[in-house]
C-alpha cells in the first residue's frame, strides 16, 4: 500500500512536471522594434544585458515581478548604487556575452533597442526570444512598459504605471496652459574629465528638449540641428548669444551643485543674465540625475516646472514626489528619505 | 600662380606673416557672440561681457590654434626632411599615437589634471619615438629610413590598440564620450590656464628649429655624404627630432589629435619656397598657422555646436591634397 | 702648395667590422702628395669602399694611423676635417625639389657657422663650382630632374664648392656613358693640375689607366700591388686580382685592358 502510493505520488509528479508547461500561457507581444517575439508567461528567469541600458535597466524593477526574476548588471552612471537598494533575489551580471547569458538559460533577454545590429542579432541566434526596449521618448515609455506587463504577466501593474506618468504630464500640462511668456531656458551637460570641462546639449529629439517644453521652457538650443544621436559641444560664446533666462546644468558623474559653482566663478558667466538674476540651477538629481529617459524622467519633468515657474507648480510637493514615485520598486520610506530625498537636498561639497 | 615668381623667397616670407597676423586679427573678430559671423574691432570692446569673450574665450583658443598649426606643420617637415620621406607626418614614428595614448592614461587611469596630461603625453611621444628608434635598429635588412618607418608603423599601432584599451575601460565607466571628443581633436576647452605653461616651450623649441632651419637641408642627405660635410648626424638628427616630438606632443595634450595638417603644410610650402628648408620651416609654421585659425574659426563660429576640428582638418587636408599632389609648378 | 709636402697619408691601416663579417682589411699603406692622383681598384668586396671611409673619418681604424697634412686624423673636429676632405659618392638619393644650386652650396656646410645660411660669398663659390663641372647652364635646375651624368657632375660640384685640398671619390665615374665619362676625368686630370689631391676607387682599371698616377691593386681586403702606374699596372697583376685572362693594349701610350 505504502508503495503503491509513493509509485502514484511519483508518476503524479512526473505528469506534472512533463505537462506543466502547458499550463503556462504563451504569449505574443510586438516588441518597439516591431518585432514579434513569442514566449511563456511568466518567464522563469530574464536576463536584462548589452550595451547602453542606462535607461532601460530600472524599468522592470518597477513590477513585483522584476525582483525574483530579471537579472541585471548593477553599473550605472551611480557606480550600482540605486541598483543595491533594490531587494532582489536575482544574481549580478558580471560577464554580458552571449556565451555566459546562453548558458545561464533565460527563458527571455531584454537589449536596448539601438543595439540591434550592434550586438543584439548575437543574442538572437541563440534561439532565445530577445525583446528591445527603448524608453527614449514618451511614448517609447507607453509601449515598453505595456510590454513588459505582458511579459511579466502584470498588465495591470503596467497601466498604473502609465496612469501614473500619464498624470503627472497631465499636470503639468494645465499649468503650461497659463504661461503667456515661455521663458528662454538652456539645458546643459557639464562633464569634466580631463581638467577641462566641457559643456553640452541634447538632441532635439531626445528627452530632456521635451521635458523642458513640456515644463513649459523654451528650449534655446532648438537650432542645433546638427547631431541627433549625440550631446553636442557648445562654447560660451554660444550660451552668451542664446542669452537663456534660466540655466539648468545636468551632471551625470558628479554632484551637479558643484559644477553650477563651477560655472559661476568662469570669466564671463557673471555676466550672463540667468547667473546675474540667480536663474542658475543644478538639474534635480538624486543618486541618478532625472532629466534623462530613465523611469525618473516623471520626477524630472515636475521638477522642471517648478524650478522654471514656482509660481505655478507651488502644488507640487516634490519630497512626496520623490517618495511615490521610489515605492514603483518596491523601497521602504526610510530607504527612500535616507538614501534619495537626503541626497537630493544635500549641501555640495565644495572644493575651496 | 606664376605670379609668385615676381618675388623674393623674404617678401614670400613677409606675405605669409601678413596673412597670418591677418588670419589672427580675422579669429579673433569672429565668434558666435553676439551674433554669428564677424564683429567690428569697436564692438569687441562694447560692453564687459565683449571684452571677457574676447580675452578669455577667444583669446587663448585663438593662440593655441596657431601655435598647434605651426607645431604639426613644422615638425611635419622636419620628419620628412630626416627621413628624406615626403609621405610621412608626426603620426609616423609612434609621436602622434604615442602622445595620444599618453594622454589617455592621464585621463582614464589618473583621472589627470591637465599638467599630468601634458607630461604623460610628452614622454609617451618621446617613447613612441625612442621605441621605433630602437625597434629599427632590431630590424636587419633594408635601409634605416625603411626601418624606421616599419618600425614607426609598428609602435604607432601598438599604442592605437593599447588606446582602444584604454576606450575600452574608460566606456565601463562611461567616460567614453568625451575620451573620443579628445580623440577627435579640439581646442574648445583651452583656457589660459591649460595655456600657459606649454606657451614657453613651444616657443623656445620654434627658436631651436628657426636658428638652425638650414642644417635641415643637410639631413636629408646621405649619411655618408652628410658627414663628409661635417654634419654631426646623431646629435643633429637628435635636436632637429626633439624638438618637433616637443612640440607635437604639448599639443596633442591639449588638442587631442588632429591630422592632415602635419602631411600637407610642408607640400604646399615647398610647392611655394622649393625644398630649402631656410625658407620651408618658417613658411610651413605660417602657413600652418594660418590654415589651422581658418579650420578653428569654422569649428567654433559655422554651426551654434562646435563641430570636431579633426573632422575639418582632414575635410581641408583631403581637398587640398590632390591639387597639390598633382600640380607640379606653383614655384 | 709644397709638393714636398704629404697631404694625405694612410699608414698601416687595418680594419674589421664587428659582427658576422669576416671581411678584414690589412696592410693598406697610401701615401699622397698635391696634385697626386691616385686609384683604387679591385673586384667587388676586395675593401675599395672600406679604405674611402676610413680616410674621411667615418670608420674608425683598429690599427695603424691616418695623417692629415702631416697631423693624426683623429687630432682634427669634424669640420676641420670636412674643410679637407671632400667626397663624391656613387650617386645620393634626393627626396626633394632643390635646385642644383641650393644642393651645391650645401657643400659650404663645413666653413658655416651652425646657425648661418650660405652667404653671397658662398653662393658666388657654389656658382663657380658649378661652372667648373660645366654645368652653369643648370644652376637653377631641379637636381631631381637631372639626367644620370648631369647628377653626377654636379656630386662633384658641391665637393668642389666645399674647397678641399683633399677629394675622395667612390665608384664616382662608372655609372656615367662615355662622353660624361671622358669630361668628368678631363675635370679630375684639370683639379689635379691645380694641386688637388685625389683619391679614388673604381672597378674599372682603363679610367685607372687614363688620369692615375699611382694605383694600388686590391685583393681580398689586402693591398696586392702599389706603386706608379706603369708599375703595377701590367697583365700578370691585373690576372692576379680579378681572376681572370687579361691582355693590356697600349694605343698611343695608355693602356687599355681587354679580356678573353
């Protein structure tokens, strides 16, 4: 009897494990590259890897699912330190090649969607469904979350999230309406590697140019035409011509306060009217800077506006903000006061 | 272009430096401030913001680009002259890329300050130098210049690969963009600061090369030949070679590789002056002067971004190229 | 100039390169006066070359000694010794366009200070040097645009600008068609006569025969023969050296050599 039971129990199991992919859903979703890749879902096991996924590498940390289930490497512009407040159960991806992600066995791989012929059609040959993403504009954000939602098995979660952003360029937007005189603003990088330092604008199309209109700004470097896939180089004599009513100084690497003082004590910059009238800011940045198309761009938008018109957007609580926006992935309050909003006010280390 | 017959090798000499004081004149009225295009001499001091673009932007990127146009230029032809080669340029010999990859170390593996760049890419010239010296002495069979080509190839491509090494590394760390901006070549970051100190030996190398601009000539003789005439080749070749990796390097250190300039300049002078180098080394530092303020000027004031002033050197180099090469008498 | 006195004097010589080559050079004794001329001759490798760039100062010698009007080679700079000893190569590769003016007055080099270009001076003797070869006509030629002869006289004419009382000459006329040939030896028979001494190699024993007085004969990196011309020029010396059946014909009073 006994055996007879341990037989059933074990031939029981082995129908279950020989059938229960059947039970699993398989789904198609058209990827933003127009691709159409076919896969079970859930998943077990995604494997987010390549090259340029600055922007694409938080976004599925935004679903429960993302945590238990989508392996990543953990640079970044922070050196991995947004990364680490994440609680996942997934393992750091050290070795990105094709070979070491074929064998960890993903049953799906997510690539930035530029990288297709760079790298991706590599990934492709294993026969593993590769889906692009590219949250590059706003509406590359509606079509990859509403991917990723479906891959994950989370479409719910996926519109909340869309409602979400969806709300705040509402909001934005209605007080928009009300500006009469767009103010001239100029968005710039400053990236300082080898004692110099030189200073950058988007593309027209990237982004931060929507941000800053969307915000209600008048983006001065709309003539720049010239490169669209890359930061351009503009000199001062240009910022001096463009004259910008307000200045927003982006640095990636390092604490954008300190290079604002930087720019500050250049020969010229004091009489630029932005610096003379104090319209000078350094770009809202907590470990990661927001003007950029990560999942942040939300955060950055609204700080944005309220740096530009703060007599408009007073409503905008921005701490709270920063709160709801951080508790998509899942982080404590206390994680997100001490590690996020703390550093966004914090003082700048100045070097004297 | 006959015409240029009518006059002596010094009023040749004179237009040049007309032109070039012209040329500087032109820069430092040009600019995107406040309006693209040129400014009249009485607008540059109009108001304190005009006079601060002037001394401190201008100013100095104004200078550096002379002095950059002069340095490839004239230590262009005096590789070609040493090496009795006129289709070499200071990226023979592992200077250039030498310099270059120096320049990177500072950058990616010391995160340097601007005076360790200049230094690392100084000494990695000079080695780039030394090592093709030393590897063409390893080579046993054909002539030394062939040698010191193959070997200049050789040590140049070396330092290319350790370069792309170091892009490599520096791209985890995304510091890649403006590593590649330096690599294009570009005066816009030059302040005075970065300025002044290679200001002093540039010029006292340009004073070595000018004083003794005719025993060039006696270089690009046969060793033999040259030493019957009591040239001292290893300390003369020695002086000659030092200065111009001298002042290549300091260079390339602040304006990152830019070529062409250092392969064409010497063609035109002499297509200009003949081959005597008593006329050829001061024309090509004027005549390189001057191209490289035009290439800047176009750099900074065409378009609202800066576009990489690599990209309109070998634009200019490649145009005037093939009329050079195929037109045998403007002398 | 005194004719007694000794211009150029090779005593003793000896010489190996360092390396692989066993090729060593012993014995070699030359003793040249004013107006002297004096030939080198042997087959290819039998040390011609190696003695030329021992008299002018580019290789060193690992014996014996070298007196330069009387003192050691070795006592003088190098630009004493280049207002001294001029030489003429076989031929020089030039890269670039310089007129054939510009290239004789390189020659100048030796009486320049190291900051100084040919002055008028200079250039009124690289004129005359060229106008010397015959070439005046091509002064201000392109010497890359010269003809193979036209190249080689004006080799001569920057020696000559360079105002030596000593000229080495390596191989210099064998390259050149016969009417270059005869108006170069003519030029070297005339500096001659004005007190030029004269040292040269060549693997031709006529043009040996046609302006030397004196000739040494060279064999295996050792002097063979030396002396006066008519000494040692004879058929047995000349088999000796070059290894094959030689018949010396004298057509009005100079030698010429046939071979079987």
């Amino acid at each position: 009897m006994k055996i007879k039971s341990v037989l059933f129990t074990l031939l029981l199991v082995t129908l279950m494990l020989t059938f229960s992919s059947a039970f699993a859903e398989s789904t198609t979703i058209t990827d933003i590259l127009g691709r159409e890749i076919t896969l079970e879902v859930p998943p077990e096991l995604v494997v987010l890897t390549g090259k340029k996924t600055a922007t694409i590498i938080e976004a599925p940390f935004m679903f429960a699912y993302g945590k238990d289930h989508v392996a990543t490497s953990w640079g970044g512009q922070d050196g991995g330190k947004f990364n680490a407040l994440i609680e996942k159960t997934t393992p750091e991806i050290t070795d990105g090649s094709v070979e070491a992600v074929a064998a960890m066995q993903p049953n799906m791989i997510i690539l930035k969607s530029y990288t297709r012929e760079d790298a991706g059609l590599a990934f492709e040959e294993t026969g593993i469904p590769v889906m692009y993403l590219s949250f590059e504009t706003i509406e590359d954000y509606h079509t990859d979350i509403a991917n990723l939602g479906k891959a994950f098995g989370e479409e719910e979660r996926a519109d909340e999230i869309l409602a979400y952003y969806d709300e705040i360029v509402n909001r934005v937007a209605e007080n928009s309406a009300q500006i009469a005189d767009r103010k001239k603003t100029l968005l710039v990088q400053f990236s300082e590697t080898d004692g110099v330092y030189a200073l950058k604008v988007p593309p027209v199309s990237w982004l931060q140019t929507e941000i800053v209109e969307m915000a209600g700004g008048d983006p001065v470097w709309k003539d720049i035409g010239l490169n669209a896939n890359s930061w351009s180089e503009v000199n001062f004599e240009q910022i001096a011509a463009w004259d910008p009513e307000v200045i927003l100084v982006v640095n990636y690497f390092a604490d954008p306060k300190v290079s604002v003082e930087t720019l500050k004590s250049e020969p010229g910059w004091d009489m630029l009217t932005a610096v003379k009238e104090g319209q000078i800011y350094p770009f809202g940045k907590d470990l990661l800077s927001w003007d950029s198309a990560s999942p942040r761009w939300g955060l950055g938008l609204l700080w944005t506006q309220q740096t530009l018109y703060p007599e408009l957007a007073d409503d905008i609580d921005l701490d709270a903000e920063i709160m709801k926006f951080y508790q998509w992935f899942g982080l404590s309050d206390e994680v997100i006061q001490a590690n996020l909003i703390d550093v966004y006010h914090a003082e700048p280390e100045l070097v004297p | 272009m006959k015409r240029l017959n009518q006059f002596t090798p010094n009023q040749k000499i004179l237009g040049l430096a007309f032109l070039l004081v012209a040329a500087f004149a032109v820069s430092c009225l040009a600019g995107r401030f406040p309006l693209p295009g040129l400014q009249s001499p009485v607008q540059l001091f109009s108001s304190p913001l005009n006079q601060t673009i002037l001394v401190h932007i201008r100013l100095p990127r104004v200078i550096i680009s002379m002095l950059l146009g002069m340095a490839l230029s004239v230590s262009g032809l005096v590789f070609q002259t040493i090496l009795n080669n006129p289709m070499v340029e200071p990226g023979f010999l592992g200077v250039s890329q030498g310099a270059a990859f120096g320049a990177a170390l500072a950058i990616v593996a010391f995160n340097g300050k601007s005076s360790q760049i200049q230094l690392l890419a100084f000494l990695f010239g000079i080695a780039g130098l030394g090592f093709s010296i030393l590897l063409a002495n390893r080579f046993h069979f054909g002539h030394w210049v062939m040698r010191l080509v193959l070997a200049g190839i050789a040590v140049s491509a070396l330092f290319s690969s350790g370069l792309g090494i170091l892009k490599y590394l520096a791209d985890r760390e995304e510091k890649l963009q403006s590593l590649s901006f330096w690599l294009l070549g570009g005066t816009s970051g030059v302040s005075w600061d970065s300025l002044i100190p290679i200001i002093a030996p540039i010029l006292i190398a340009f004073t070595i090369l000018l004083l003794l601009r005719w025993r060039l000539n006696l270089l690009s003789l046969d060793d033999e030949t040259a030493l019957s005439i009591s040239v001292n080749l290893k300390i003369e070749r020695l002086i000659f070679l030092f200065c111009a990796v001298l002042v290549t390097s300091l260079c390339i250190s602040i304006c990152g590789l830019i070529s062409w300039i250092g392969l064409i300049v010497p063609h035109i002078a002499r297509k200009i002056f003949g081959a005597n180098t008593h006329f050829t080394v001061p024309a090509s530092m004027l005549i390189g002067g001057i191209l490289m303020l035009i290439c800047d000027d176009l750099a900074r004031v065409l378009f609202p971004a800066e576009i990489p002033l690599g990209v309109i050197t070998a634009i200019l180099g490649t145009i005037l190229f093939l009329p050079i090469m195929t037109n045998k008498t403007i002398r | 100039m005194n004719p007694a006195v000794i211009s150029l004097e090779l005593r003793d010589l000896r010489f190996t390169y360092s390396g692989t080559n066993a090729f060593s050079l012993t014995g070699v004794n030359i003793r040249m006066r004013p107006g002297q001329i004096v030939a080198v001759l042997g087959p290819n490798g039998s040390g011609k070359t190696t003695i030329l760039k021992l008299a002018n100062g580019r290789l060193t010698p690992k014996g014996g000694e070298i007196l330069l009007e009387g003192k050691p080679l070795h006592d003088y700079s190098r630009r004493e010794i280049g207002q001294r000893i001029g030489f003429v190569p076989q031929s020089e590769k030039i890269s670039f366009d310089y007129t054939v003016l510009e290239y004789v007055s390189m020659g100048r080099a030796p009486w320049l200070h190291p900051l100084e270009q040919p002055t008028a001076d200079d250039i009124a003797i690289s004129k005359q040097a060229i106008a010397d070869v015959g070439m005046a006509a091509f002064a201000h030629s392109l010497v890359t645009r010269l003809s193979g002869g036209q190249a080689q006289l004006v080799l001569l004419a920057r020696a000559l600008a360079q105002q030596t009382s000593v000229l080495l000459l390596d191989e210099a006329s064998s390259q050149l068609d016969l009417a270059n040939k005869k108006r170069f030896l003519d030029i070297l028979s005339q500096l001659a006569a004005n007190g030029k001494t004269i040292l040269f190699t060549t693997h031709e024993p006529d043009v040996a025969a046609a302006i030397a007085q004196k000739a040494i004969l060279m064999q295996n990196g050792a002097v063979a023969f030396a002396g006066p011309l008519n000494e040692v020029y004879t058929a047995q010396n000349l088999e000796q050296v070059y290894g094959t059946p030689i018949q010396l014909v004298e057509i009005d009073g100079r030698k010429v050599v046939l071979w079987t």
